[in-house]
C-alpha cells in the first residue's frame, strides 16, 4: 500500500466551500469602507457664525455725537403712555390689549413658536407610551367540545413601549436651536406690533385733541368776528367808516366759518387716514372727541340721537 492511498479523499463540496468564504471574506472588507464612508458623510457640520463684512470705521457724513443703533426689539416697553397723565388714553390703550386682533394673532404665533421649542426639546428625552386593555371571555358549557360546566377568562393586557434616539449626529440639537431662533423672532416681532399699535392710538389721540382745541379756537374768533361784522355796519351805517371796512370784516368773518367747518369736518370723519383706529377704540368705549360744546357734564359726551356705536 502506498502511502498516497492512506489521503483523506476530498469532498465535492470543499472546493465550493472554500470559494464561498472567499467571496464573503471579500465582500466583507469592501462593504466595512463604505459604512465608514457613510458615517463620515453623516457628521455635523460645523456651527454657523455670521460672516463679516469690511466697513469703514466712520462716514464724513456722521455727526461726532452720532450713536449707533442696537436695536432691542424683544425688551418689553411697558405702559410708556402713562407718562401723559391723561386718564382717557389710558383707558384707550387698555383696550388695545383686548380688542386689537392684529396684537391677538402676533401673540398666537409667538405661543405657537414657543411650544415648538418645548416639543422639539422633548426629545433629548425618552419616549414611553402605554397602553390598558382587558377583555373578558364567557364559554358556554353547551359547545361541542366543551365541558359540561361553564368556563370565565380575564385578559388584563399592559403593554409599555420604551423608546429613545441618541443624538449621534445632532438632528435634535439642531432643531431646537433652530426653534429657539425662531421663537426669538416671534417674541420681537410681538413687541414690535404692541408698539406700533400702543403708538398709532397715541398719536391719533392726541391729533384729534389738538383738532378739538383748534376748531374751539375758531368757533371762539367767529363769534369774536360777527361782533366786530355788527359793529362795522353800525359804523357805515353812521358814516364812520366806508363799505371797504365792511366787505373786509365780511371776508374775515366768512373765511373763519370755513376753517372752523373744515376742521370739524376732520374731527368727526374717522374714515380716513390713521384716525381709523382711534375712532373704532372711541366708539365702542364709550368716549369720543367731540366739541366741548357737544360734551355733558364733567366733560362727558354726549352722543346726538341715532348715531351708532
């Protein structure tokens, strides 16, 4: 006997055998590279920061007194009108709060962008959600197959399901800021609103109240100039003075009617310009700027019948 009889014969399938882990020892370390390549290709990117521009340092133009803007739109201002001590603006500004729907729909967006923060930050947390459920199971002891006495089951099933996302890659840190940032925004663009509302209706008040002094100025010089008009006529009328000084006193006289009819015209039209929001707050509050001679006692006004509030 030989000794190459004494050889352990070789399957048929260790050729094939050997072939198969040499394929997957190869596909092995080619897929490793690709899932590093992938990884890499999934982490963070740097933070963002502002870019910087040249500027010069200062204009020929500038004042040597001249301050830079920082603008700080997110500071509350608080109730700066009170400043005026005047009680009917204060109760008119009040209602801005209230009744002003532009202020309304500002304050629900800065709530909503507030709330997507807090649910952005919900998740640097797990997630836990459950569930209770029973059933109650009543087998009648006339089935085929069952036993002659009736049978009762209870299944009381709770199941608690348990999940939390690492943030690897910063996906949720990145969405919070994000969400940060845009309440942010939100909170300025409130106060920015609040302001412009409180100081649309301070400006509009006060324009009509000076309205009001101005044409009881002019109502004051009217009765002033038809006095002067009679007492001009009785001169003519005595040869003192000459039909001239007449027509002039005429003219004077007629040119104060028309500012005193333009300007309250003006006071009592609401429909136009920026006095349509301190007209809307005048009505239905109860107030309004009318001539003294149209107010109440105390200086209340009194409304003339069949106007609308």
């Amino acid at each position: 006997m030989r000794l190459s009889d004494l050889r352990p014969e070789t399957s048929d399938f260790g050729p094939q055998t050997s072939d198969l882990a040499r394929r997957r020892l190869k596909s092995g370390a080619t897929g490793l590279p690709l899932a590093l390549l992938l990884l890499c290709s999934c982490a963070v990117g740097p933070r963002y920061s502002k870019p910087t521009a040249p500027t010069p340092p200062g204009f020929k133009e500038v004042p040597p007194d001249w301050k830079t803007a920082q603008p700080n739109d997110q500071i509350e201002r608080g109730k700066w009108w009170e400043i005026f001590q005047d009680a009917q603006l204060n109760a008119l500004e009040e209602q801005i709060n209230v009744s002003n729907q532009n202020l309304k729909a500002a304050q629900a967006q800065f709530d909503q962008a507030r709330g997507l923060v807090r649910f952005n930050r919900a998740a640097y947390y797990p997630t836990a959600s459950g569930g209770l459920s029973a059933a109650r199971t009543h087998a009648s002891s006339n089935r085929p197959t069952g036993r002659l006495s009736p049978t009762n089951a209870t299944d009381l099933v709770l199941p608690i399901d348990v999940s939390y996302e690492f943030d690897v890659f910063g996906r949720v840190r990145h969405t919070v800021e994000a969400a940060s940032s845009n309440a942010q925004a939100s909170a300025a663009d409130l106060e920015s609103v609040n302001l412009s509302l409180h100081a649309e209706l301070a400006l509009d008040y006060f324009q009509m109240r000076t309205l009001d002094a101005e044409e009881q100025l002019l109502n004051s010089n009217v009765t002033a100039f038809e006095k002067a008009l009679e007492l001009t006529q009785n001169r003519y009328k005595g040869g003192v003075a000459s039909g001239v000084d007449v027509a002039q006193a005429q003219t004077q006289l007629e040119n104060t009617r028309a500012q005193a009819i333009d300007v309250e015209g003006t006071e009592r039209t609401c429909d136009r310009g920026s006095n349509r929001t301190t007209c809307f707050y005048f009505q239905h509050s109860g107030c309004c700027l009318e001539s003294p001679a149209a107010r109440g006692p105390a200086g209340a006004c009194v409304r003339p019948a069949g106007t609308p509030s």
